[in-house]
C-alpha cells in the first residue's frame, strides 16, 4: 500500500473518531440549557456529515444554484456540449429537480432523494466522475409551486458537494437568493459564475466584494452560455469564459480529486456547526462565570462568618483551653517540681474534697461531702469533655436554614440568566436526604476540630521546650529551696551546734502563706505565657480556616452543574479546535470556494 493511501486512510479514521466524539458529547444529561440546545443542532447535522463521510469514493454530485432566469439549465447544457435539459430565459423553467448522470455510473449508490426528479442519462465526458443536478429556482414568485419549488431545493442541497453559483448583473444582490445560499454552501465547495455575458457588463469585481466577507473566493467566471452551446453544436471549439470553466471543473473534480474535496466538505460542515455551537455555548459564559462567583461568593461568605463565630467562642472558653493546654504540657514535661505544682493545681479541687471526707464525723456529713465532691469532679470532667467535643458540637456556627433559602432563591435567579433549569435543580435539591450546605459546614466543623488539636499540640511543644522548663523549674524551686535550707540548718546545725531554739509556728505560717503566694505567681505567670500565645494561634486558626478551600460546596447541585457546564464548553472548544487541527493538515482546494466558516449557518 502507498504511502498517500496510508496517509489518507489515517486521516479518515481521525475524522471517524472526531464524528463520533461529537455524538457522544456532553455524553450525559445536564440541566444547562445552551449545552441541550447546542447538542440537538448538533446531532441535527450529524447525520447529513455522515452521509457526506460514506461517499467519500463516490462520484460528486455538482448542483446548480442561482436566482430564477440566470441561465442554470443553459449553462448545464453548455457545459455538457448537448441540449438535455430545457432552458428559459425570465419566466422559471426548471421545477423540478434535473439529475445528469452518465450510463456507467451506479447512480444508486449516491442514495439521493430522487422523488419529484427527473434523471438524464447522458455520455457527455464531464459526467465520468460527477454527477450534476439542475435545480428549482429559491426564490421563484409563483404562488402554486413556491413552496415546493423551495422544498424540493432543500431537500437536494444536503446531499450536493458542490454548488455552481449562477447570478446576472440584476441578480447578484437578491437577498432571497444570498439566505438560500447561505443555507446551503455549509459542508459544500463553491463555483461562482456570471452568466448572460452576451447582453450584460461584467460585474465581477463587485459581485467578489459583495460575497467577500461570507466567502472565500478564487476565482469568478463570466460565460455566455448560449454561444459556447451552438459552437459546440456546430463542432467548433469552446471559447472565451465557458472553456476555461468547463477545463477548470474537469481538472478540479476528477476522481483523483473527489475523496479530497469531500473530506474538505466534512471538516468543513463539522467545523462550520462546532463554530456555531461553540458560539452558543459562549453567549452564556459571563453569566455562568457571574454564577460561579456568586457561588463563590457565598460559600466563602458563610465560611467566613463561621470562622468569626468560631473565633469568639474558642476565645470565650478560654478556661478549657487552659485546662487542655497545662495537661499537654504536663504531659510532655514528665516528671519535675514545676509540673507536680501544675498537677496539683488541677487536682486541687480533688484533694480539698478528700481533706473534708477525712475530717467528717457523721454519716450524713460523709454522704454530704460525699455528693459535694461528686458534682465537683463531675463538673471538672464534664468541662474536660467540653473541650473535647467545643468545635463539632457549636450548633451556633451552623447557618439558618432561612438564611440559606435565601441565598438559593439569590442563585436561582443567577442560574436562569445563565441557562439552567432551576426546575430540575430544585427537584434535584428534594430529593436529597441531608440539608442543603450540610456537607459544606460538617467538613468546616471536621476541619476546625483537627484544627484545634493541632494548636494544642503545637502550642503544649512550644511551651515544653527544654530551656522553658528548665528555666521555670530552676525559678521555682529557688524559694521551697531556701526554705528546705532554711529549716535544715536551723534543725541540724543552729540546735545541735548552738543549741538554739527550734524554728516555732511564727516561722513556718508566714513561709507557707509565701511559699502559697509563689506558687500561685509562677502559676499565674505561666498560665499569661499560654494566654498570650493562645491569642496569637486562635487568630491564625481562623485565617487558615478562611482561607481553606473546602471540597464540598454550600450548594453542591448549583455547583457541580456549574462545574459540568464548563467542562462541556472546554470539550465542545478541544472538538472545534481538533477540527480546526484536521482541517489545516487537510490540503485545501484552493480553486474552489467556500463558506467562511465565521459566517456560515448549517442547514
């Protein structure tokens, strides 16, 4: 096999796979209402690219396109050498479609719609490789047959290759002709040719400029049709125009040169209708991006105000982190005098209630002391545990139900302007079984409470360093140290050696109430040292909460079409963009003309 066979038969399989790719897009309902929109005339088309892509070895099939009384059926005739189909000069001839094709043509293979046509089997050389069609008039004035005059065109064009564009110097600027045209020319090759060059002035160069903008055009012919007729007639050589366009249609659509030109017209067609509902999709961008930043702006609006809450109340417990933050430390310190002292401190309620136990003398003073006690070990536990379960139990941070109906109806109204059927959004919304933005405020909650453990462990390290527990632990004993010294010396050396008296009452309540009033200094000193840091860290707690993206969304349904509507602008955008890609490795016809693919409309 050839190399141009590989290469051709490896550009036919990428535009298979890009057809299909386009069937299968958005591969999936979506509430968004462009993108339904932008499927059906999608899949409108589809059917007439494929139909295109099976003929690609097949012979053309060459239509006649212009205005009633340009010369279609003549100029049919002259280019053919012979008079097959009949032709008027004003008053439209042609009502039906007329099919020419040549005896050794398997003209069903082409599949074309061939009710209300009438078929010309004819030798002429230029029907070897195409098949030509004189088609009705779009824009004859005859009320019996207008509209299916124009029916019968519409329903031929689909399935032509190329159109033979005919005008006069009258008829060049019909606007009822340019939106049939414009119609039409999607997935097609052009020719453009000026008849009646016997009788009217050449007005070609206006004609190219008129079409500039819609078309891409090479090259425009001028032929007098009726001369070039009776010169072949009578056996003498084409001349003028009419020779240069019959040699121009013979060496453009051969058979070497019809599997190009109609791959030509299937990228053209695709791409041509990827535009357009490419186009579609993007007339709805700035307010699906308005959607997604109001979104945005909500959720974070909302995350933020529970961080705020969740800042005041882990500053109003302030006393719960202190209790959590010392047994961290504690915890870490071990075993030294500073952290027996913090020990103490935090069992003090405990051991009071033992010393009135001891001190009881009656049953019901001990079942008293008893239930005292209780509640107070109770009430330290439960404050524990409070601790513990602060973040994921603050039913205060979570938002109003109220609050969200509100900001849904908000969004709705948003999620109209871009395209979305709330209807099926809001059905969507009840059938679910949690709360909307439930999802949103258990992962802010999850977050916070890890959050939280993480500063108290990061603060309880912080404040167990090696230099800060040796420093408070050195400070602290200073003075229990000096009284040790104190009293050792007064009752192993001052007694025994100068007999001095030992050291009364009057010593030892004063140096306790001191060694009382130490204690609590270092404890108070301390627990500032925490409290100061404590700030600092809720603070920051709060910004990273802020600043976090969660996963879930305040409104997931709203959110996850949003993001599903995008995601099918990108794909439709890679397919046009594919396209694009196929069609410039494609080489182009550059003799033919085309529709610019900017302007075109598919039929």
């Amino acid at each position: 096999m050839r190399q141009a066979e590989l290469t051709q038969l490896e550009m036919i399989s990428h535009i298979d796979r890009l057809i299909d790719r386009c069937d299968e897009w958005p591969g999936d309902s979506s509430a968004w209402e462009p993108a339904q929109r932008a499927r059906h005339f999608l899949q409108s088309v589809l059917p007439r690219v494929r139909t295109v892509r099976e003929r690609l070895q097949l012979p053309l099939v060459v239509a006649m396109f212009g205005g009633t009384g340009t010369g279609k059926s003549s100029l049919v005739n002259a280019l053919l050498g012979q008079e097959v189909v009949t032709a008027g000069r004003q008053r439209p001839t042609t009502t039906r479609p007329q099919i020419l094709v040549h005896p050794d043509i398997n003209f069903d293979l082409l599949q074309l719609p061939t009710e209300d046509c009438d078929i010309h089997r004819t030798s002429a050389p230029l029907l070897e490789d195409l098949v030509i069609v004189d088609c009705p008039d779009p824009d004859t004035s005859e009320n019996d047959d207008a509209t299916s005059n124009l029916e019968r065109l519409r329903r031929f064009l689909p399935h032509s290759d190329v159109l033979i564009y005919t005008s006069t110097q009258q008829k060049y600027r019909s606007a009822n002709v340019q939106d049939e045209l414009r119609e039409a020319a999607a997935g097609c090759k052009l020719v453009f040719v000026q008849t009646h060059a016997d009788r009217d002035v050449d007005i070609r160069d206006d004609w190219k400029k008129h079409l500039t903008g819609a078309y891409e055009i090479p090259d425009l012919f001028f032929v007098d049709s009726v001369k070039g007729l009776q010169e072949q007639l009578n056996g003498q050589p084409v001349s003028g125009e009419l020779g240069r366009l019959q040699n121009f249609l013979l060496h453009q659509l051969t058979s070497s040169n019809r599997g190009r030109i109609r791959r030509d017209n299937v990228l053209d067609l695709l791409y041509a209708t990827l535009s357009r509902a490419t186009a579609l999709l993007h007339e709805f961008q700035p307010a699906l991006q308005k959607l997604e930043a109001e979104l945005a702006k909500n959720s974070r609006g909302i995350q933020e105000q529970m961080s705020r809450q969740l800042q005041e109340d882990l500053l109003g417990a302030r006393q719960l982190w202190e209790r959590r933050l010392v047994d961290a430390v504690v915890r870490r310190w071990g075993s030294s005098p500073f952290s027996w002292l913090l020990r103490l401190n935090h069992s003090l309620g405990t051991l009071l209630g033992s010393f009135g136990l001891m001190r009881a003398r009656t049953t019901a003073h001990i079942a008293l002391l008893g239930l005292t006690q209780g509640a107070r070990m109770w009430k330290q536990h439960q404050q524990e545990q409070d601790f513990s379960s602060m973040v994921s139990d603050l039913n205060d941070l979570a938002v109003s139900e109220t609050e969200i109906e509100e900001k849904r109806l908000v969004l709705n109204g948003f999620a109209r302007q871009a395209g979305f059927e709330t209807r099926k959004l809001q059905t969507e919304v009840g059938e679910q079984k949690r709360p909307v933005g439930s999802e949103f405020q258990a992962e802010f909650l999850s977050d916070a409470q890890a959050e939280v453990d993480e500063a108290v462990e990061r603060l309880g390290k912080k404040n167990s360093k090696s230099h800060v527990k040796l420093m408070y632990d050195l400070l602290f004993l200073i003075y229990p140290g000096f009284l040790l010294w104190r009293i050792g010396k007064n009752f192993f050396w001052d007694s025994f050696v100068f007999e001095e008296p030992i050291l009364a009452a009057d010593f030892y309540i004063p140096a306790g109430v001191f060694l009382l009033l130490w204690c609590g200094l270092f404890i108070m000193f301390f627990t500032r040292r925490l409290r100061r840091g404590l700030k600092k860290e809720v603070r920051d707690l709060v910004t990273r909460l802020i600043d976090r993206r969660l996963h879930h969304d305040m409104f997931p349904v709203l959110q996850r079409e949003c993001q599903q509507a995008q995601a099918h602008s990108i794909e439709l955008a890679e397919l046009e963009e594919e396209c694009s890609a196929l069609r410039a490795e494609q080489p182009q016809t550059m003799s033919l003309g085309a529709p610019r693919p900017a302007e075109v409309e598919a039929g």
